[in-house]
C-alpha cells in the first residue's frame, strides 16, 4: 500500500473539501469534525463529479408525522440525480448495495496522505 501525500491539513477547513488527483484518480478529500475522509470523485449510478455536489445533512429514522434532520455535513449529494452518500463510508443511502469507493486518510506532520492498494 503506498502513501500519496496530497494536501496541506490546514489546505481542507473543517465542513470543508478538497478533490486531488492520485495515480490518474480524482478524489475527494472532506474534513468533518477534525477528521478526514476520502471518496473517489465518482458517482456509481452514471458517473458524475460527486464530489462537485452539495454537502448536507439527511432525516433519521422518526416517529409518524415526525421528520428529524441529522447527520449535517456528513452526506454528498451527488449533482446530476440527487443520489446521496455517506462521506465517512461512501455507502449509499439508497441500498446496502451501492456505494462509491473510500480510501483510508493517513495524516502526519501536517499532511494528508491517501492510502492507495
């Protein structure tokens, strides 16, 4: 497994992203509460820049009539179908299914490395 480091920690704010090219792969690098986590720059369902959309929250499981947000700044919505993922797992939120690949985030002496292989 090999390290590319790519970005400054202080390049990528908190609630902030960062898309970086690693070996030919575009991937998105998203800070949340302090930590890192990235996600290629690629949507499953037919192929859009995911990264390039919008960054929010979604509703947790609730009551009849009752409709709790939740988990702000934690899901990307893909821009051309609205198809959402979580940021930290790159899991869907539509299926178990369907997801868009993570990578492993190493940081160290103030840099951000993704974790290729």
């Amino acid at each position: 497994m090999a390290v590319h480091y790519v970005l400054d920690a202080d390049d990528v704010p908190d609630g902030g992203r960062a898309v970086v090219n690693v070996e030919g792969r575009e991937i998105g690098v998203y800070r949340i509460g302090g930590q890192f986590y990235a996600l290629h720059n690629y949507c499953p369902h037919q192929g859009a820049p995911l990264c390039a959309g919008h960054v929010c929250g979604t509703t947790l499981p609730s009551d009849v009539y009752r409709y709790e947000y939740g988990r702000a700044g934690e899901i990307v919505r893909c821009p051309w179908h609205g198809w959402e993922f979580d940021i930290k797992t790159g899991k869907s939120l539509i299926s178990d299914k369907v997801r868009t690949r993570s990578y492993k985030v190493d940081v160290r002496d103030g840099k951000i490395g993704i974790v290729i292989g």
